[in-house]
C-alpha cells in the first residue's frame, strides 16, 4: 500500500477548495482517505494565513510512516519547512514566447520605459 499526501478537491464549481489528506495511492482523487491532514484554498491572497493550513505534527508521522507528497503539497511542506523544498522545474519550451510576441513584448518594454 503506497501512501500519498496529495490534495482532494472540494468547494462549489469554479470556486476550489482542497482539504490536503493521507491516502492510499490507488484511491481516487476525492474518494477515500486515511486522514485529513490540511487543507489549502486558492482563492485567498498568496499572504493570506489561512490559505494552507497544515497540521505539521500529523504530517511528520505520515511522512515517518513512508508517506510521498505529490508535487504541489511538496512545495507547501517546503515552504512550510516540514520537508525539504523540491526541485524547481523549468517552464518547457514549448509554452514560451513565439518569436512576433517576444519582439512585440520587447517593442512595448521599449515605449514604455
């Protein structure tokens, strides 16, 4: 049994709120789950206080256990300073700038300043 702390969506349709759970990898995104363990909501201000809650003393004990965070709960453990911060991956390329917009961006940089 792999262990996951991953988020599970809740909250009204466009308006997203996401409990932060221990669960068995296999489990579906918002079925079953061991524990809650936090929550996070999208919608607050990045400075915001409550918009990750973690449950720090939890989170240490499931981590003990074996648990693995997925990639985003990784970055709040990170800067939450329960685990280390994971490595930042680079934006691909693929979604960069074609050429006429960066010229254009350049152009608008150019004028404004």
């Amino acid at each position: 049994m792999g262990l996951k702390i991953r988020l599970a969506r809740a909250g009204a349709k466009k308006r997203p709120y996401y409990h932060i759970v221990v669960a068995d990898s296999a489990s579906p995104r918002d079925g079953r789950f061991i524990e809650k363990v936090g929550s996070y909501n999208p919608m607050l201000p990045l400075e915001h206080e409550d918009r990750v809650r973690l449950q720090a003393e939890r989170i240490t004990h499931w981590l003990s256990k074996g648990a693995l965070a997925t990639e985003r709960v990784a970055r709040f453990l990170g800067k939450a300073g329960l685990a280390p911060m994971p490595a930042w991956h680079e934006q691909p390329k693929q979604s960069a700038p074609r050429k006429k917009a960066q010229e254009r961006a350049a152009e608008a940089a150019k004028v404004a300043g």
